[in-house]
C-alpha cells in the first residue's frame, strides 16, 4: 500500500513539474518619443536626438529570451533609423 502512495504523489509532483514550466516568455513594453533637444556632452551645448526627452537614452531592463515590444514614435523632421 506504501508503493501506491509512493506512485501517487510522483505523479502528482510530476504534473505540478510540466504544468509550471510551459510558461510563455514574458513581455517587455516600451514607448519612445524620438525627438531634438540640446545635450551638453563635455560640457558643451549642442543639438542632439534625445528618446523620451533623455540624452542617452533610457535603459532597458531584460533577461535572455524576453520579448521586447518597442513603439517608435519619430518626431524629427528627417527619417530615423535606430539599428
């Protein structure tokens, strides 16, 4: 009777096991409003492109495998390739 116990509870910790490692990876959303702006890199004003109003850029926060989601709204009045 000891084994059938046994048997059951594997089978439980089993099913627990593959129903909790079939998760999606997660997704990671972003805005950025791309735009002129005056940067002072050493000390020194100048026009620059900043992204949401910073100069550089905000920071992206992910691991291996996220799915990044990165909306670019271009509001220069040139085209703008980010690569």
């Amino acid at each position: 009777m000891a084994g059938f116990y046994l048997v059951v509870l594997l089978l439980c910790v089993l099913a627990v096991i593959t129903t909790t490692t079939v998760a999606e990876d997660p997704y990671r959303f972003f805005n950025w409003n791309v735009t002129y702006g005056d940067i002072y890199p050493l000390g020194v004003r100048q026009q620059g492109i900043l992204i949401n109003g910073q100069f550089p850029g905000p920071d992206i926060h992910s691991v291996t495998n996220d799915n990044l989601i990165i909306n670019v709204f271009n509001s220069l009045d040139e085209p703008f390739l980010i690569s």
